[in-house]
C-alpha cells in the first residue's frame, strides 16, 4: 500500500483473477478471456475498492474524460466477476484509431500516411482499459457519498488517455479524476465541440524551435481549460446548464448527467494535477484562479511560464508539490520550480505533524515518462523485443550519469517500481491535502518519503 518500502522483486503482474487491493498492478497481461474479447491484451486492474467508470464530456469551452468510482466492492474476487461481466464496455486505449497515427506525427516533421498509424496501433496490441464506459457514478442510498474532485492536465503529445492508469487508480481509490484533452495545440490529436455542438479535431501544433510567446499562449489556453472543465463539474453537480454538456461517446444514452446531483465534495477542495507542460499548466491554474486548491507536478516543464514564474509565485503559497524524474531534469527547468520551492505542511489524517525540508523531491533515474501508461503499454507490446535489443546494445556505448553511484544498492527503481512510488508519493500527497484518507488506506505523506528515503533527491540544486 502506499507508505511501503518498494520491493525488489519481479513485477507487479496482476490480472483481473489475481488483484491485491494492496498494490497497484503495472504489468500488462493478455486476458484470459479470449471467447469474450478475442485475447484481446487489456491494461492493469486498479487496486482500489471501487471498479471504475468512465465517459467523454464536452462543451464548447472544454472536452475531458471522466474517471470515477462506479461499484464498490468487498472483496478482489466480487470485483473480478463484476469486470468480466462488463468486459465488452471496456474501451480501447486510442480513442480513435486517428490518434495513433497523432502519435506517429509528434516526433515527426511532417504527417505520416495512414497506415503508420494502423501498424502502430498492431504493434502496441491497442490495449484495451479496464474501466466500464458510461457508467453510472457509485451509489449509496442510505448515505450518498461524494467524492473530491481533481482536474489531470497531460503534457506536450499526450492526450485524455495517456495516463488512463494514474487516472483509473486514484478513481479507485474514491477520487473523481476529469483528464483534459487541451485544444491549444499541445495534444496528440484531440476532440472539441464545433459551434454547432458536432465533434471536429484540433491538430498537434509542430515549432521548428521553441518559442516562449507560443507557448506562454499555450499554457493560460490550458489554464482556461481547467477553470473551464472546474465549471463544467461544478455544473454537472449541481444539476444547472447539463443541457450544454455533451457525451460524444454515447450512442445508447447509458450515461445520466442527473445522476450526478451532490455527488462531488467541493469542500475539501478541488486539486490539480499535471505532467510535464500539464505540472507548467497545473502551476498556473493553482495561481491563477481562487476555485482550484492545491496542485501535483510529475515532472513539471516550467518553460512555458519562465517569464513569469516570480510573479505567478507572489500570487499565493497554495499547497503545491513537485515530483521529479531525474533523467528529464536539467539546471535552468529546475531554477523554474525553485521559484516555487518551499517547506511542506504535512497534514497527516486532519493532524498537523510538522512540515517536510521542501515540496520538491526527485526520483533517482526516473526517466520522463514513467507516470505515463507508455512504458506498461511498451512492456506488453510487439515492439518491445526489437528495441529492447537496440537499447541494451545502446546501453553499451552510453554515458554513465554525471552523479556519484548510489552507496546503498537499493537506490535505482524499474520503471515498473518508479510509477508504483510516484503513485504512493501522489495517494499520500492528496490524503494530506484533503485532511483524510480518502483512498482507504493507512498512507501518510512523510511515512511515504520517509520509507522510500534511499530513491529520492531532495530539493532542486542537484543540477548546479
């Protein structure tokens, strides 16, 4: 559970017939279903209580997927049965066959053909996620209970299911996640609503070079984007103006907008979270606007807002935290969060307990995606052979890190284990900010950091 110290042993292989609620799975594994869904490989169960539900909402303003708790279950074996009986709404990881093809383009100067796209989505299996699509939000007659709410900003090529896993375990765990799709140029591909209220596409956004202005107008369209999926949840809550809210993706009507009255706590708070232009994103938002509470960043990009970090520092001292990979990280992007850097309040249960030596940690030879579902999806994947042959021959002729070895042995995660901390680092952060354990275990904040001390650099000036 979050709080433990990581173990050094193979893997986290969960599948549906074998889900611990104590930890979260992070391996990929082909269904044992095949007369069902034709052995379709599906991503990891989450190890929370709550099977989870999803759906796409739109207004002209902004277009998001929902993550939510939907059932809750007793027992591993309830939840097992539940999904196997749900496995034909389980939706595909592209949402369209377009984005894999927009995956494809990211790294490339111009659009790739079709069929790129269509090799692509063979070789990474298009698994399949393990959540029921246009659900119904998890119900208690007797005593309705309402869920925090937290808004996930992706980063620069990434889109509304890129970090289905992060998304799908905190609902797990009793959150409300609603991932946005931004339409400023910084996704894959994404959707939005034309003026008319029919679905058009907004294009990746190619730059020869970087450029501040362009992307300094990117992240406040972002920042926008989440005041603005704030207000559609807002409104969903409270029953107001549903007749704006959209579901593209759902032709037989399950999902009831209705059903949502009172079912979100506003009183905790509403949290941000990003990754990479997203913690940029989640950074400017907490700022800017008095409705968001407290902010995450899995290895935040500040480019986008280097110009005006000191100012946008000034605005408020908000709970914030930053969660590093060290690999991606370099001197000037760390001098950006330190702008920000402070000592942490930890608030452990509704107790104070004191506060943490800075709200900035790093994970030891983290590479940049390891919050994603890429590095899952890559380990299950046809592709993993070949390149997995051209990394180790890679390995061969490249550069050891510029930092001193570790001294304790234990110091360097798989990326398997990486998610798995920045996951307990994530579960725990949020239990603190919300004053109570919402995620049904045991977790605090600094028992987390402390347990897991030997993966961790504190602080940002390990690069000066």
């Amino acid at each position: 559970m979050p709080g433990r110290k990581v173990q050094h042993t193979p893997g986290c292989a969960t599948t549906v017939e074998n889900c611990n609620w104590n930890r979260p799975a992070t391996n990929m594994v082909p269904s044992r279903k095949a007369s069902t869904i034709r052995n379709r490989v599906y991503l990891p169960v989450s190890s929370g209580h709550y099977s989870v539900g999803c759906a796409d909402l739109a207004n002209k303003e902004v277009f998001l997927r929902l993550y939510f708790p939907h059932l809750f279950h007793e027992t591993a074996d309830d939840k097992e049965a539940y999904l196997k009986s749900q496995v034909d709404r389980w939706p595909n990881w592209f949402p369209e066959p377009d984005y894999a093809t927009a995956y494809v383009n990211m790294k490339s100067a111009r659009d790739r053909p079709q069929w790129m796209g269509r090799v692509g989505t063979w070789v990474s299996c298009n698994p399949l996620c393990p959540v029921i699509q246009n659900a119904s939000i998890a119900k208690n007659d007797d005593n309705p209970t309402q869920f925090p709410l937290i808004i996930f900003s992706h980063g620069n090529g990434g889109c509304r299911t890129t970090y289905s896993l992060l998304c799908s375990e905190m609902a797990s765990k009793g959150y409300v996640v609603a991932a946005i799709e931004h339409a400023d140029g910084s996704a894959c591909l994404a959707r939005q609503l034309d003026a008319a209220g029919g679905l058009t596409w907004f294009k990746a956004l190619r730059l020869e070079t970087e450029n501040y202005a362009t992307r300094n107008t990117q992240v406040c369209t972002r920042s926008r984007e989440c005041k603005n999926a704030f207000d559609l949840m807002r409104n969903l809550n409270s029953g107001q103006r549903l007749n704006e809210i959209s579901i593209p993706f759902d032709e037989k009507e399950e999902f009831v907008l209705d059903g949502w009255r009172n079912r979100l706590d506003f009183s905790k708070g509403v949290s941000l979270s990003g990754h990479s232009f997203g913690g940029a994103t989640a950074v400017r938002a907490l700022q800017t606007y008095e409705c968001f509470t407290s902010a995450f960043c899995f290895d935040a990009w500040m480019y986008p807002v280097h110009e005006e970090a000191r100012k946008l520092s000034k605005l408020g001292e908000k709970p914030l935290m930053f969660l590093n990979y060290e690999k991606f990280q370099w001197r000037i992007n760390l001098e950006g969060i330190r702008v920000f850097q402070r000592k942490l309040a930890v608030l452990d249960h509704g107790l104070h307990r004191g506060s943490l030596a800075s709200n900035v940690v790093t994970i030891k030879e983290a590479t940049h995606y390891t919050c994603t579902d890429l590095l899952t999806i890559f380990n299950g994947s046809y592709i993993k052979y070949p390149l997995g042959l051209l990394a180790a021959v890679g390995r061969l002729f490249s550069r050891q890190s510029s930092r001193p070895a570790p001294s304790d042995g234990v110091s360097v995660l798989t990326g398997e284990q990486g998610w798995c901390l920045s996951l307990d680092v994530y579960s725990s952060w949020l239990n603190s900010v919300h004053l109570t354990s919402v995620a049904q275990d045991s977790s605090n904040l600094s028992g987390t950091l402390h347990d897991n001390q030997s993966y961790f650099i504190w602080g940002t000036d390990y690069k000066d």
